[in-house]
C-alpha cells in the first residue's frame, strides 16, 4: 500500500525548499552576499557576438549562369581554301597593284666594254651610260672600282675610266655585280628602283627603295689590296 503521508512529505519538502529563504554566502569578511550574484560570478561568460548577415550574390553570377540557346541559328560552311589556292589569290593581287613588288620586272644592263689603252692601261668606254642606268653617281662607283682593284685611275672627259693595269671585261663584270648587290639592290625587296643620297652630317650613304619604301644605310667603301710599285717602296723607305 501507498502512504499517502510520505507523498505529502515530500510535497511539503519540495515546497519548502522552493518557497524558502534564499541562501546567502559570506566572504572572508563577513559580508553577505546573495545566492544569485554567486552563481553569476561563477558561470563562464561566452561572447557569441551579431549574428552575420549573408551577402547577396553578385549580379555577375546570375549573368554567367545564363545559357545562350543557338540552336536557332543554322550554320553554313563556306568554301573552304587550300594554301595553294591563297598563294596564287595573293600573287595575283600584287601582280595587279604594284608592278615592282611582283618580281616579274626584270632590269637589264649592258656587259661593260673594256678596251686596252697601250700595254700598261685600260678604259671602261661605256662606264658613264651604266652609272645612269644603276642611278648613281660616277664617281662613287669610281672610288668602288679602285678600292677593289687597288689600282689608279681617272675619269676622261667623254664618261671614260681609264684603269692603270691589265683588267678583261670578265674582272670589271664581277665588279659590277657586287657594286649592283651592295650599294643598288634593296635588301628587303631585291629591287632595283633605288635612290642613294649621302648624309653630310654622319657621311654615310643611305639608300631608299621606291618599291616599298625601306631605307638603310650602307657600308662605306673600303681599300682593297693595293701593290706598291717602285716608287711607292723607294718612298716608304725614305
């Protein structure tokens, strides 16, 4: 059997203990302190903080998640080009617009004439008509000639070059050639349609090509080997 007494005791020690006294604590002192100030010195504290509030995505995102639908769209091949057919469509264009950039333009030039003038000279006949036709000056192919040479001459009165020494027109023709390559030719387009002005300041030659418009500047000339005859050694010996 259940005693009810025992429930009401407890039910009276439960009240007791709720609805009793507030206990107190005393420090070292004496002083009283209340139960609650107690336990509040006693608890941790925790800082927990504001809550963060969440950004808001960027409008960027919403535009990358887009997908662009082509499906509408039809596409066509267009005829597709081999190199070969390119390369002609190219040279076709500069054969039609620039006659001098297209290398069909040949320049032609006579052979030099060399003739014997005595046993101990030579004279270039035609040397004034093909400094007119290369575009530059005779007396700069004239200083050309006697640096590769290494010989004396002068120009006579009618365009003549009269050499001192026994030279055939195969040696003036090499001549020729690498004065046309040097000094003629343009570097970036191998025409022959040249200008050349010399620059008083930095005494140099520059050349500009009419075809495609480069300039450069071009060596200077220099001596070539040159024999010391006998007055020349019984000079250098004194």
């Amino acid at each position: 059997m259940v005693d009810h007494n025992d429930e009401k005791r407890e039910d009276g020690l439960s009240e007791f203990v709720a609805d009793g006294p507030s206990v107190e604590s005393s420090d070292s002192l004496g002083n009283k302190a209340p139960a609650a100030a107690v336990k509040a010195e006693g608890a941790p504290k925790y800082d927990f903080g504001e809550k963060k509030k969440k950004k808001a995505a960027p409008a960027s995102d919403s535009v990358k998640s887009e997908v662009i639908d082509g499906s509408g769209q039809v596409f066509v091949r267009g005829h597709v080009y081999q190199y070969e057919e390119l390369l002609n469509r190219i040279q076709t264009l500069i054969n039609a617009h620039s006659h001098d950039l297209s290398g069909n333009k040949k320049y032609t030039i006579r052979p030099p004439q060399v003739v014997r003038v005595g046993s101990k000279k030579v004279a270039w006949i035609n040397f004034k008509e093909l400094c007119n036709i290369m575009g530059r000056t005779m007396d700069h192919v004239h200083q050309f000639v006697l640096a590769e040479l290494g010989t004396e001459g002068s120009i006579a009165g009618d365009g003549q070059l009269v050499l001192k020494g026994k030279y055939g027109p195969k040696n003036i023709e090499s001549l020729l050639r690498k004065y046309i390559t040097e000094y003629v030719t343009c570097s970036m387009c191998k025409s022959a349609n040249t200008t050349m002005e010399r620059d008083s300041r930095a005494r140099l030659f520059t050349q500009h090509c009419e075809a495609c418009g480069a300039n450069r500047s071009v060596n200077p000339i220099k001596n070539g080997f040159h024999a010391l005859n006998r007055g020349e050694r019984r000079k250098a010996k004194v």
